[in-house]
C-alpha cells in the first residue's frame, strides 16, 4: 500500500515537473482580449441535437440586457437577394450568473431543412445581428465525407492551440464536422477560458458543427462541492438527449451519412454506459461506427491506465465491430490495434494542444509522438476509412486505412511514412534531454 502510494506521488511529481519545464520553454501567454459578452452576439457555434439531415442547432451569447433573440435561415444562393426569403424563429433565451460573469446563452434548431442543402443564417436582436454564415445539411443516404478529429486543447488556447484547429480547417474546410474528445479547456469553471476557446475557433464553430466530448477537466473542481460537469457545458452546447437520462447531453449519439458517432462521458457511471451501448448497438444499421470519449481505452502517456473503461467497454466494441476510437487525455499522439486480438479496431489517443506528456513505455502503438500538437482529418467512401494524421504546421506524420472485409474483421492498411522518424522530446525542440 505504502509503495503504491509514493508510486502515485512520484507520478504527480513528475507531471508536475514536465509541465513547469514545459510552460518556462514556450510563450503560454494568451493575447489579450475581451471575455465579457456584448449585445453583439458572439460564440456562435453550431451543434446537432436531432437528425442532422432535417435540423440544425444553433447556440450563442450576448450580455444580459439582450431578453430576447432570433435565428434567420434561407437557403444559400449567390445572390444577396436571398436575405429577403428568410425565415425566423424565436430561440429560447437562458440567463447565466456566476461570481463575476453574467451572459444571456440563447438556443435556435432549425427544422423541417431539406436534405443535402446549403443553408445561410444569422442570429440576433433589433438591431444587433450577427453576420450570415452557412452550413449544408446532411445526406439522406450514405454519401463520402470528411470530418475532423481535435485531441485536447486545454491550455493556451488563444495563443497555441488555435494554431491546431484553424489548420486543420485549412487542410479540411469541407468537413462536415469536429469531433472534440474532452478538455477542451484547462479549467471549466473559467468564463475567461471558454471566451479564448470560442475566440481561438472563431467563425469556425459557426460554419463547421462541432460534437463536443466531456473530459475531466469539463468537470467542476470546487472542492466543497459535489464534483459535476461544469455549468458554462449546458448554455453553450445544445446536444442530444438520447443518452443516459443523468449523463444528459454528456453521453449521445448521432448518424451522420452511414457513420454513426458514439460519445461517452468517460468520467462516471461507466456500467450504465456499457447498457445503453448495447441498446442503441443491437439495431444500429450504419455502415460505420465511430465512438469518441477522452479516457483511452489503451494509455499513451507514461503510468496511466484505465482499467475500468476497457473492462467494461472494450469487449462490446468488438462485439458491435466499432470501427474507430478516438481518445484524448494523455497528451501524446499513439495509433494502434489491440494488444490481443486482430479484431479490426483502431485507437487513436490524441492531442491538439501545447501540454504534453512522455509516452509510455508500454509499446502497444504502432505509430506514435510526443511534443508534438496534432490534428486528424478521417474521410469516408463506402467501404474505406481513410485517416491522415497532420501537425500544425501541415506535415502528414501518419496515416492508414480501414477496409471493410466481408468474410471477416476490417483490414488495416498502414501507410505511415517509414522515412519520417517518430517524433519525441528527444529529436524536437522544448524540454532538455535527459
């Protein structure tokens, strides 16, 4: 027992220690800039909380002096002539108040859209509005598309990790979303945090849907209080409630185009989970299944491991053949197979931020890096997954295919670039060598 115990305290020294050495090396200085809302609306992002092909959720912020607020929608035409067939709706106006910070969060869905169809819209009261962004609605019928896969943000957001996310719209800008797989910011509880998120992604968020994942640092840390997900999660975010009734908008899923898009919440009620995976799981018709949580079922960083989660979860993604699993928390980059079986999964455990960790000594990956912000972009065509892993400054560092086998489980086509050597603190620049 009393080993086990200095063996955690070691562990903690020691990220303690790598991070201090890592924040002295780089600039974590984010830029100024205004976190406080105006009547102007901004945050602006779009979400899913019902069929992607027939709906478009739509959140954003304004100060409190704003009661009520509209959404416009029309379909996109290269004419300006097209604000005047506009329709609106009335979005639904909640008021925040915590400490020092006060908003008014208001949430429009579009409904009854056609399907694959370019819409523009645009949020706002009287006379303050925002301007008109466009988003396309899904297929009714499995089509080729591209999303994007973001590991943790968490910390310089404004200054280093907008770095990941505007490349990788770069790279991308057709992407039909962003998956975002937890610790999206350092502390949850820190309006001044999510206002240099919102600000790092820009009018990104409000082109690109994003499906957000909750980490443990989307988690309230005040001590004296029961430890919940933040508050700043639900205003913010509108989602779907097709999951677990106490992990509402934590836990859902989403069928995009043959590709069904599972997201756990990774920090709590993990058997309840396995349950409702099985249900929504025995009837699941998509061609694809991708499931997001920030937990890894296989750790990446040195002295983690999350024995609960890969007990309870693992065994039904091979049952319900999972195709793909996107984790983050360990702040390295590690792509592999399972370590006892060929059953077809592939895990990926990611990072997108400045914040990073050793990777572990337990070589079960067969791609990997540290010191190194990353961002993916997954493209799917029928019965082929493609997915390219790039840094943030647009080098493709590995990449690989999913085949669907008809006689068996998927085929792994590994198209790493063997010259390219693996990125470690040892070959790049931030942290002595030891």
């Amino acid at each position: 027992m009393r080993k086990s115990f200095r063996n955690i305290i070691g562990f903690a020294v020691l990220l303690l220690v790598q991070n201090l050495m890592i924040i002295n090396a780089a600039d974590w200085t984010d830029a100024a800039h205004n976190p406080f809302p105006t009547k102007i609306p901004d945050h602006v992002i779009l979400t899913w909380s019902d069929n992607p092909v027939n709906t478009q959720s739509v959140t954003w912020r304004t100060d409190t002096s704003i009661k009520q607020s509209w959404a416009e929608i029309a379909e996109a035409e290269a004419s300006p002539n097209f604000t005047y067939y506009s329709k609106g709706i009335n979005a639904v106006t909640e008021s925040f108040v915590v400490e020092n910070y006060s908003a008014n969060y208001h949430s429009a869905t579009f409904d009854g859209l056609k399907a694959n169809t370019l819409y523009a819209y645009r949020v706002g009261s009287e006379e303050n509005w925002s301007e008109w962004f466009q988003f396309r609605t899904a297929s009714e019928k499995p089509q080729p598309f591209t999303f994007i896969y973001l590991g943790d943000g968490q910390n310089a957001l404004l200054s280093l990790w907008s770095r990941a996310i505007r490349a990788a719209y770069g790279t991308a800008p057709d992407s039909r979303f962003i998956i975002h797989g937890g610790d999206l910011v350092s502390n949850a509880d820190s309006y001044t945090q999510w206002s240099k998120w919102f600000k790092a992604a820009g009018w990104i968020n409000a082109m690109v849907p994003s499906i957000p994942v909750v980490g443990n640092h989307e988690y309230y840390h005040k001590l004296s209080e029961k430890r919940q997900i933040t508050p700043y999660w639900f205003p913010q975010f509108t989602l779907p409630e097709n999951g677990i009734i106490k992990l509402t908008e934590s836990n859902y899923f989403i069928d995009f185009q043959g590709v069904r898009v599972i997201v756990l919440n990774s920090n709590e009620l993990i058997g309840d989970q396995a349950k409702w995976i099985e249900k929504i799981s025995e009837n699941n018709s998509n061609r694809w299944t991708v499931v997001s949580f920030h937990h890894p079922i296989y750790s990446g960083a040195r002295g983690r491991d999350q024995e609960e989660i890969r007990r309870s979860w693992q065994p039904l993604f091979r049952k319900y053949a999972v195709d793909l699993v996107l984790n983050g928390h360990d702040h390295t980059y590690a792509r592999g197979g399972n370590i006892d079986a060929e059953d077809g999964i592939v895990y990926v455990v990611s990072v997108s931020g400045p914040k990073q960790y050793d990777l572990t000594d337990d070589r079960w990956m067969t791609r990997s890096a540290e010191n190194t912000q990353l961002y993916h972009v997954i493209r799917v065509e029928e019965d082929v997954l493609n997915f390219k892993s790039y840094t943030v400054t647009g080098e493709l560092y590995d990449e690989f295919d999913i085949q669907k086998n008809p006689s068996g489980p998927n085929i792994i086509i590994d198209k790493q670039n063997e010259d390219l050597p693996e990125r470690t603190f040892k070959n790049t620049p931030g942290k002595p060598q030891k």
